[in-house]
C-alpha cells in the first residue's frame, strides 16, 4: 500500500513538502546533519546549523532535525549541549583536520538554536528537546548578557572578544530577533530587559541598520566590522550590509505589537524611501545613509519583503517578491546566481513566512502549517 504520509517516531512529515528546504537539504546538508557553507571553505557555522533546526521544525521534519541537533552537540559542543554553548566555526584547519576553528559562541546561533529546541520540545511533545533547549537559554542569559553604561541590558554577540576595554562593548542588532526575545522573556524577565535594548542599537545618521554599533560610557556609534578595528589598519569604516539586512526581516517576521519592534521600525525608515525609487536593496550603506554599493544579492530583496509588508507598503513589497521569484533556477530549486548558501538561509526564512507555513505571535511562540 502506498502512504502518501512517512511516519517517524517523533512526528509525521507533513504532506506538503515544502520545495525549497528540500533543495537546500540537497545542497547544503550531508547525511550526518551537518550544514555546509560551499563557498566558505565547506566549512560549518553554528548558525547554519541553528536555521536549519528552525527549517526543519517548520517544514515537520524531525528526522533531519534530529541529525542536526545530533551533529552539534558531538562536533561543536563537546558532546553535551547542557556543559557548553557550541563553537562558532567548525571547518578544514591548516593542518589538514576537520575540527573546531574558533570556540567562542555565536549568541545569535544560540538563541535561534535555544528556541528550536524549545518549540520542538512543545510541538512535537519531546521532553528532551525542551529541556535542552530551556537549559541552552538559561546558559545565554548567564553567559552572553551585560549591563552597557548609557544603554543598559543587552545581548553581547559572543562570551570572548567583544568587550575591548572596561568602558567599550561591541555589538550587533542582528543577533536580537525580538520574537525570539519575547519568547525567552516568560521564562526569565531579564530578556524583557534586553528587548529594551534593542531599538537604540537600530540608530544610525542616515536611518540604516547598521552592522555593528559600539556602546559604553561613550554612547552608541556605528562601528567597523570588530575584526577590522583589530587588525588596525586605515580606512575601515561602519557599514550597513550583510548583518544588518536581518534585522529587517526579523522585524517583518515579528508580531507588530512584539516589544522593541515597533520603536526599531521607526528608526529604520531610510530602506523604504530607497526602495521607493530603487528595484533593488542597497548591498553596502554607510552611516550617513550614503550607498556604497548598489547591487544587492537576491537574498536581500527576500529579507526585506516582511519589513515592507509590516510598512504596509504594498508596491514596494510587490517589486521584491518578483525580484525573488525572477531568480528562482527551476534546475535546481535554489534562489540567486550559484545558489548561494546565505541568499537560500534569507529566502527560507521569507518564503516559509509568506507561504504561511510559520508565524510567531505577540509572545514569540511559533505557530506552524502543519499543527
């Protein structure tokens, strides 16, 4: 008898397939549960990995989940996700081995890694998943939260590396999607606090995100990429690109009423007058609002098509969707030119929104198709 439904132990794969998670999956996923960013090396993220938990609980498909969540915690974690936060990036040393090529956490991976589990826990009735993740999150909080002079509670982006002097944190608006924020918060109030946090850190002169913002004593200024103010040489400056097109999708995506989204919105308005009279997102904008780069890859128009609808600003979100589905390769099922491994992350994130297989409420709890 042919069953049009495949059955697992913790779930069932919905009868819907969802299309673009199975061509990443042939892509960008190895049988052990392992992402793999092809044009990084065939190297290996935490974030790569924390998406595609998320994908995978929305597309119903705990068996790959479960291999990803497998695969983490032996290569990244130590082998017990409850002792450590798992490292960042996992890839080819010089030496020749696969291994951990840099320990320090990503919190972004973190909490997008924390709440999958959770919400795995709770859809599909698994204890293990639940506890892991509510462990994972109160290690976020203890480990990756400080207290910034003159801004308060916020999320630092790693436990090592980003707090150069007593006076001096780094930080990143895109490691803070509010929806995961809020989520966190009934369980620990302190969340709510970083929540706070995040509209100041959405500020900039000319009304982009910008990637990086240093904080402290000092107050908020847009910053350098924190690798290139290490290697201390001229002519590095902040900039609004790959980081910072998140936060317009983590926006979008979010419930209007979700703290710290409606305030951030208000910051944020120079990419819809851009995209008033632009077809396409800007790749590369500096702090005063100046376009350092035009030519944005597809993956950008995916992040901001949830923002424009959150504007309501139909036209706007209209020319997106279109610039998004005129790349779609009906060869391969992929979006952009190659393929590429972060335009696919954008576009899943998008696509999964828009084809109403996801939705996060007010309190950050997802609410999936399938359920």
């Amino acid at each position: 008898m042919l069953l049009t439904t495949l059955w697992v132990s913790s779930g069932c794969r919905a009868e819907e397939p969802w299309g673009l998670w199975e061509s990443y999956t042939a892509k960008y996923l190895d049988n052990q549960g392992r992402v793999i960013d092809h044009g990084a090396g065939d190297g290996t993220t935490t974030e790569g990995e924390a998406y595609a938990m998320f994908f995978a609980l929305v597309a119903n498909d705990p068996a790959r989940f479960g291999k990803l969540v497998d695969w983490t915690e032996e290569n990244l974690a130590q082998g017990d996700l409850t002792l450590h936060l798992p490292a960042w990036r996992w890839g080819k040393a010089s030496d020749g081995s696969w291994r951990v090529l840099d320990s320090n956490p990503a919190a972004d991976a973190d909490l997008w890694m924390a709440y999958s589990l959770e919400e795995a826990g709770r859809l599909w009735n698994n204890d293990r998943y639940a506890k892991l993740g509510k462990i994972m999150a109160d290690r976020v909080a203890k480990e990756e939260i400080v207290l910034v002079p003159r801004l308060g509670t916020t999320l630092m982006p790693g436990e090592k590396g980003f707090h150069p002097d007593p006076q001096t944190w780094y930080l990143n608006p895109s490691y803070m999607p509010p929806s995961l924020l809020a989520y966190f918060a009934h369980g620990n109030p302190v969340w709510n606090d970083v929540a706070k946090s995040l509209p100041a850190l959405t500020v900039s002169q000319g009304g982009f995100v910008m990637d990086w913002v240093s904080g402290g004593t000092s107050g908020l200024h847009p910053i350098a990429k924190p690798s290139e103010l290490e290697d201390g040489k001229p002519g590095h400056i902040a900039i609004g690109s790959y980081d910072a097109i998140r936060v317009y999708l983590w926006m979008g995506l979010a419930d209007p009423n979700t703290p710290g989204v409606k305030a951030s919105l208000r910051n944020m308005t120079a990419m819809a007058r851009y995209l008033k009279s632009n077809v396409t997102p800007p790749k590369t904008v500096d702090e005063t609002g100046k376009v350092l780069d035009e030519n944005a890859p597809t993956g950008f128009s995916a992040a901001v098509i949830p923002y424009l609808h959150a504007l309501k600003l139909t036209k706007e979100e209209g020319i997106q969707t279109d610039r998004l589905a005129a790349t779609k390769d009906p060869k391969n099922g992929l979006y952009g030119h190659g393929g590429e491994y972060y335009d696919q992350n954008l576009a899943l994130f998008e696509t999964g929104w828009a084809e109403g297989r996801y939705s996060f409420d007010v309190n950050g709890q997802l609410h999936v198709k399938w359920k």
